[in-house]
C-alpha cells in the first residue's frame, strides 16, 4: 500500500499497536505532515489551544548519580558544583507568581541524605508562604523513598517529573551504571509510588540515544499508554563532551533527524494519550532555534521557561549546546510570548493547568 494511504489508514485507527507506531515513526514527507496535522488536531479538540508556562529552576548540579549520558553526573570533576540559596529561590519564585506563571518546576541532581530531604521540605513551605499557596509545585529531583516523596506531597507539592529514560530495560541499562543506585526497577518503582501517592505523574524518554531503536521508542509509547502517565517530558538525546556515551558518538543520528524523530514521538503521545499535558522541552529548541515552536504545534502545551540566575547556567549543562544559557528571565519571555502566539497558541497565565488526564484518570477510579 502506498505510504500515505496506510498512514491515513492508521491515524483513522482508535488503537495504535506497537507495529503502527513503528510505521508512523518512520514516516517522511507528507506522512510525517499527515502525523503532525493529526496531533494537533487532537490538541485542539482535548486540551485546547493554551500552552502553561512551568518556571523552571534549575536548583543544583550536585548529583550523587552517574548517568552515562548527562553533563552534571558527579564523575564529571569539571564542573563547579552549586546549590541555589534559599533567598535566590524564592526570588525566582517570586518572579514566576508576579509574572502570572502559577506553575514552577524544582529541578536538580539527585540526592537521598536527610539534610537535602529536609531542605526541599522546608523550601516548599517557604515557598508557599511567599505565594500565598497560589504556585503548582512541580519537583524533579530523582528517585527518593514512599516517606520523602509522601512528606513533599504534604509539603505542597502536587506533581512530579521522573523520566524513565528508555523503558527497554537492556537500553536503560546501557545508559546507566551497573549497580543498585542505577537499577530500573527502582526507577519504575518509584514511578508506581507516586502515582500511588497521588501526585500528578510526568516521565519521559530521550530519543535518539545511541544503541536505540524505532521499536524502543514504539515500546517507550506503550508504556507511557500502559502505565497511564500524567505528563511528560521528552527530547532529544544530546551529546555532552564529558560524559562516558561521547564515546559512542558516531553512532548517532544526525541533529536534524534526532530532532524529528522528537517531534514524531510527540505527536504519536498527543494522539494515543489525548489529554496529557506534554512539554516542549528546552532540548527541542537547543537542536533548532524554533524547536519549541514546532514542538508545540506537534501537541506539546507546556513550557518551561528559566528562571535560574544566569550565574549557575553554565554549571546546568545536562548536554552541549543548551539555549538561554545567558538570558536573564525577562529577556527570554517577551520573544517567548510573540512565538507561541506565533504557533498558534495562546498562554495559559494565571491558570495552574493541571493535568486533565490526571483528574479524568482520578475520577475514573472512585
Ligand atoms: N536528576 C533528576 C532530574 C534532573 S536531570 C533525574 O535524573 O531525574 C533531568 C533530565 O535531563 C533527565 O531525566 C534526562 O532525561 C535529561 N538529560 C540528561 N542528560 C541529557 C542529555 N545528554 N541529553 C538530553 N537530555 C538529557
Ligand atoms: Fe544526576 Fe539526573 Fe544527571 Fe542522572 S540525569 S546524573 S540523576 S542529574
């Protein structure tokens, strides 16, 4: 069957099995145009026009992790480590809430000793004391214990974003180091306590890793189908210098490609899990300077802006080539606005825009 009648064939499908995902992922010209036409229509139809802005702080690089792939692993000796103050946090904060943001996002490197537990603790609470309880809190810093994770969630945070990184187990596996802090079934354990834990539940994958396959990334959409994700995070893999997986650069496909085969995942994830929210990744626009535009036309309706200091930009090199590494957060904003309304969107400000998927999934199970 020619390419595009199979294509169209799909898309009128409601069920994507793992084989159409592969086709779609592999789709070009105006199969791929057909694929993103589908997305967006579906965006439009479950969660509307309206793209949420999540300020993104970036709080420390200090990581007690080893990921082959991400530039602020702690055997990476290069790198000066830092941890924001508090008074630097709730000045970002501040900025999000008086700028109509309503949603931030708490990120960093992982670490599990008490008194890192009991500082984010205490920086929620700060937190919501600055802003009258009126910020959804997002946290992604990495695997933590039922208690930790119970106690933050008591403590005002209401999602979290853990990214499984590539579901295939033997691909998680070469990404990682072969020990107990680097174990999956940790990692998706960890998922599973915070979906039971009733957090708004985000995770995602990197496309284009070396050794990956378009049938890893079919099984990667399965899964976030299969375990009934809330939100997600996903991009390219990008190569950082130094990092054990530089080694294997030449396997890689070239950026342009990486960077489509991103948007096909996006637009296969809108289609198959309709009303999620999805963000459009800073990684997507470190390929193309309008990668986040596109990825918003693909389905994505989230997006992080930064609101780290510009001072610790360059100690928060996950990968090479990271945008706004020298903006401060206003100049980003203003051509933020312009481009989003640009793609057709318009910004959510002022609204938490909470996961609809979460509270139709909630509902659902009382
Ligand atoms: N430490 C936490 C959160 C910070 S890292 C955690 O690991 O969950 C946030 C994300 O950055 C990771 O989930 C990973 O998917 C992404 N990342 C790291 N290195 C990357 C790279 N080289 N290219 C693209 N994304 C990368
Ligand atoms: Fe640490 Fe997260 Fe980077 Fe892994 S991906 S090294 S856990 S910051």
């Amino acid at each position: 069957m020619d390419n595009i009648l199979k294509t169209h064939k799909i898309l009128k499908k409601d069920f994507l099995n793992k084989d159409d995902l592969v086709f779609l992922l592999a789709t070009t010209g105006e199969s791929f145009q057909a694929l993103l036409d589908k997305a967006a229509e579906i965006k439009k139809h479950y969660v509307g026009n309206i793209v949420y802005y999540r300020g993104l702080i970036e709080y420390s690089n200090i990581c007690s992790k080893n990921c082959f792939y991400c530039g602020i692993r702690g055997g990476n000796k290069k790198l000066d480590r830092y941890q924001m103050t508090d008074d630097e946090v709730i000045e970002a904060v501040v900025f999000a809430y008086k700028n109509n943001y309503s949603s931030i996002v708490l990120q960093g490197g992982e670490r599990n000793d008490k008194s890192f537990i009991n500082k984010i603790t205490s920086l929620l609470q700060k937190i919501n004391k600055a802003t009258d309880n009126s910020l959804g809190i997002t946290l992604s810093l990495g695997e933590q214990t039922e208690e930790t994770f119970r106690i933050w969630k008591e403590n005002g945070a209401r999602r979290y974003l853990l990214r499984i990184e590539a579901s295939n187990r033997d691909l998680y596996r070469k990404m990682h180091p072969d020990n107990k802090k680097h174990d999956f079934d940790t990692r998706l354990e960890s998922l599973y306590t915070l979906k039971k834990l009733e957090y708004q539940t985000g995770t995602g994958v990197m496309i284009g890793l070396p050794f990956q396959t378009l049938e890893h990334l079919a099984q990667d959409l399965v899964f976030f189908r299969d375990f009934d994700i809330d939100m997600a995070g996903m991009g390219p893999y990008i190569e950082h210098e130094d990092t054990p997986l530089y080694h294997y650069k030449d396997l890689l496909l070239p950026r342009k490609e990486r960077f489509e085969l991103s948007l096909k995942m996006l637009a296969l994830l809108r289609i198959i899990l309709k009303d999620i929210n999805i963000a459009a990744t800073t990684a997507m626009q470190a390929i193309d300077p309008v990668g986040r535009e596109k990825a918003l036309k693909a389905g994505a309706n989230v997006i992080m802006p930064n609101l780290t200091p510009v001072k610790y930009r360059e100690g928060y090199l996950l990968y090479e080539d990271k945008p706004c590494t020298d903006e401060e957060a206003e100049h980003c904003l203003n051509c933020l606005e312009s481009s989003i309304r640009m793609a057709g969107d318009d910004i959510g400000y002022g609204k938490w825009g909470d996961s609809k998927h979460y509270f139709n999934r909630i509902n659902k199970s009382k």
